[in-house]
C-alpha cells in the first residue's frame, strides 16, 4: 500500500506534491503555517531573496488535489506577495461585504447548473418557437426578419 502514494507523487503532480517539490521543501523551504483545509504553505529558509524573481519564493503544498481556489483569501495575498506576513502570524480580517471562502465546485454536485443544463435535477423549459431545426441535405427554409426582408 505504501507504494501507491509514492508512485503517484513521482508521476503526477495534481495529487498532492510531485517528488520534485518535495525534494525542494525539504532542502530549501521553511514552514509558514497551514491553513483551514490542510494546505500547508512555505517560503524559502530564513526568507532568502531568490534572485530570479527578486523576493523571498513562496509555495503551497496541498492536501488532497490541487485545485488553486482551494487557497483562502488571506494566504492568496501572502502568496502573491500583496502582504508580507503571513495569515499564521497576522490573521486576515475579511471586510464586512466579503462572502466566506468557496472553493470552485465546477464538476461536482454543488456545481452551478443553469436552467437548461442536462445536469439539472429541475424539469428543463419548453423550446420558445424561435428555432428552426436544421435536417441533413433538407433546403434552407426562407424566413422573414421583422422588418419584411428575406434572410
């Protein structure tokens, strides 16, 4: 069983950390915190500036798969490096309009389904009239535009 994981962190990288990111948390990373939903979150050691971008890299290591919306708010700013610490040491205060943290639900059974979806559970609406079926070999139909002129 423990070969399972292992074959799946050196093939793929959309479940978890690949062996690569591994190798290069545990020489060059340092532990910032975690956040509500298990991902964990690191920078370079003491803060060092990486000199091919300038600052200080950060990185998150996901729980389960990585999926980018799973990232809360607070820990998306310090990781684009629009605050400089850490929601771990300053916690993020949400403003009074913001709505709490969803990930994207596209593919799952919370996932939005609009009227006419086949996903929906809802009985979808009936055809308004304006659409005419298109047939195999069939001759276009000649349709009128409001205005009185051929199409």
């Amino acid at each position: 069983m423990a070969m399972k994981p292992f074959l799946l962190q050196f093939f793929t990288w959309w479940s978890g950390q690949t062996i690569g990111t591994r190798f290069f948390t545990w020489r060059f990373g340092e532990r910032v915190g975690e956040d509500e939903f298990g991902n964990v979150y690191y920078q370079t050691a003491g803060g060092k500036i990486d000199p091919t971008i300038g600052v200080p890299r950060r990185w998150v290591v996901y729980k389960d798969r990585t999926e980018a919306t799973l990232v809360p708010a607070g820990w998306l700013g310090w990781l684009r490096n629009t605050q400089v610490e850490p929601p771990s040491v300053q916690p993020y205060t949400p403003r009074e309009w913001e709505r709490p943290h969803q990930p994207n639900m596209t593919g799952t059974p919370f996932g939005y389904r609009p009227k006419g979806s086949i996903l929906n559970q809802n009985e979808r609406p009936a055809a308004t009239g304006d659409y005419d079926a298109w047939s195999p070999g069939g001759a276009p139909k000649e349709r009128r535009i409001e205005t009185g002129e051929k199409a």
